[in-house]
C-alpha cells in the first residue's frame, strides 16, 4: 500500500468477481479498444474466475482509495521455455499519466521475473491513436522486435515489443 497525496494506492494479484466490471470499465473509458477486444479481455479475467492459476492468466490490479483503476493480464507462453505475453495493460483514462501504469508494469514485471520469466512479449497496434502506448513500451525499455503489417486490419499493423528479464 503506498499513500500519496491523501489517496492510498493498492497493489494486488487477487482477482475479486468484481474485477469483470472493472476490467470493463477500464478498458472503455480508454477509447482505445473495439467491443470484440473488451470481450477478449472479460473472457480473460471469466476464465480465471472459473479455473484460476489453471488458465494460465494472471493479474495485478491498482486500487486507488479502494477503486480498482487499473490493471494487467499475462501469461506463460505455451510452447517456449519461461517467456511470457502481456496481455493487457490498461489505466483508467481519469488516472493516466500520473505513474500507475509504470508503476503497475514494474509490479507485473517483477511478478514474472520472480517466476523464472526470461522474455515479456507485447503486441500493439500500429494506429496514430496507439503512438502514446508505443513510446510508453519504448521508455519502459522494450524493443521493437517485428511489424507485422495490415495485421488487424488495412492500415493497422501488429507491432510487438519484447524485453529481456
């Protein structure tokens, strides 16, 4: 728990039923993401409510005054020896660029570095609109290791950053 000007920020990687509505309104208040994406990610945090570790999915969240404000998903990488994918980071758009989401990557960071991780993976769109999210993974010292063009659409290609642990 830290406090900083009267708020008490929270870390924590249990999920809570209510972290669905959370997620949901997080990732909304971004405008960054489609419907179908905001289900990809419901279906994430469903399924460890359903199964746990046992889905393979982990997160952290950050409470700000007992709000939940933000969070990740990750993942082992089926296939590969301790290299992860992250999934999700996402801030809510009326706590940005006030040191959650770094704080909240290191958190992540140091959780799959504990686990024996050896690579994060991180995929992004190319689109204008996901500039601020590229130069972010840039700070936060991951590389840009592949574009894959058109991905997602015409004109909107994959960018995917990778760090070493």
């Amino acid at each position: 728990m830290i406090l900083t000007e009267n708020k008490t920020i929270t870390f924590r990687q249990e999920v809570h039923p209510s972290d669905y509505d959370a997620v949901k309104h997080i990732l909304a208040s971004t405008g960054f993401f489609r419907p179908d994406e905001v289900d990809v990610a419901l279906e994430l945090v469903q399924e460890y409510l359903t199964s746990g570790d046992e889905s393979g999915y982990h997160f952290f969240f950050v409470d700000v005054d007992a709000e939940t404000v933000g969070y990740t998903c990750y993942g082992e990488i089926p296939c590969t020896i301790k290299n992860y994918d992250l999934y999700w980071i996402a801030i809510d758009s009326s706590h940005r660029r006030g040191g959650l989401g770094r704080q909240l990557l290191h958190k992540t960071e140091d959780a799959i570095r504990t686990s024996g991780g050896r690579f994060i993976y991180i995929e992004t769109s190319a689109r204008a609109l996901y500039q601020p999210t590229v130069e972010f993974y840039l700070r936060m010292g991951y590389e840009l290791v592949a574009e894959l063009k058109d991905y997602y659409d015409r004109n909107d290609s994959k960018l995917i950053f990778n760090k070493p642990l």
